[in-house]
C-alpha cells in the first residue's frame, strides 16, 4: 500500500524580502504599519490643515552628499491668499535654527521681500504626542 503524502500547511507564506506589509483596520482600509513620520512630514500636514498650498524645496545632491535648502534656509515654501512663508523644520536646536537663519547672507533680501520666515521645531510631550513649536522670525 503506499502512502499519501502530507498535506500541506495551512499557515500563510511569509512575505517575501522586501515586500510591503499591509494592515487590515476594521473598517477595510488599508494601512500601513506605523512609521514614524518624519518632521518635514508633519509640518506639511499642519500647514495644508491650515490652508496653505505647500511644496517641499529643500533637496539631495547626490554628488556633494549633502541635503541643500532653499536660499540656504527653507526646507518648505508655503503661500496663502496673499501671503508666502519660508520654513525651516527641525526635531531638535530651533535655537541653532534661529542663528543659522539670522547669519544667512540672504535673510534681510527674504525680510525685504515681505515673506514670512518660519522655523517649525517638533518634539514630544510627556503623553508621546508630538507638538510643533512656531517661531516667526520675520
């Protein structure tokens, strides 16, 4: 008599290197798994909230190596009705934010302009959410 062979397990396939994981919420909407979002991420999403088109103007150049700002200064530029804002966004040192846009040599240029400087500082409370500290420095 021979044997059959073993049915196969019922357990599902682990997901291969590098695949995306989804999450199921109950309501049937996919989710990601929860990834810390990046400040620029979170400034984006408070100034959209508030009404403003914004885009992000900061950039890598790949053959320095180095992340490069707008004018030497804003990682954001947002404008509203009437009104443009530069941002600077940081997790920590608003303070080395603040001296870095004051040395800028094209800081009075933007102040002439009449555009706004912004400098969003991000940090966590002690209940873990995040709070953003505004500084405008116009």
């Amino acid at each position: 008599m021979t044997q059959m062979p073993a049915k196969a397990s019922k357990r599902p396939a682990a997901p291969l290197s590098g695949a995306r994981t989804t999450v199921h919420t109950t309501s049937g909407q996919k989710k990601r798994p929860s990834a810390s979002k990046s400040p620029t991420q979170r400034s984006l999403k408070h100034l959209r909230d508030a009404g403003y088109t914004v885009a992000v103007v900061e950039r890598w150049n790949p053959h320095a190596r180095i992340r490069q700002d707008l004018f030497g200064i804003f990682d954001l530029l947002a404008i509203r009705r009437d009104e443009i804002a530069g941002v600077q966004v940081t997790a920590s040192g608003v303070s080395e934010r603040i001296r870095k846009i004051t040395d800028a040599e094209l800081t009075p240029r933007v102040r002439e302009s009449g555009m706004r400087i912004l400098i969003h500082g991000w940090r966590k409370n002690a209940a873990g959410k995040w709070v953003l500290r505004e500084v405008d420095i116009s």
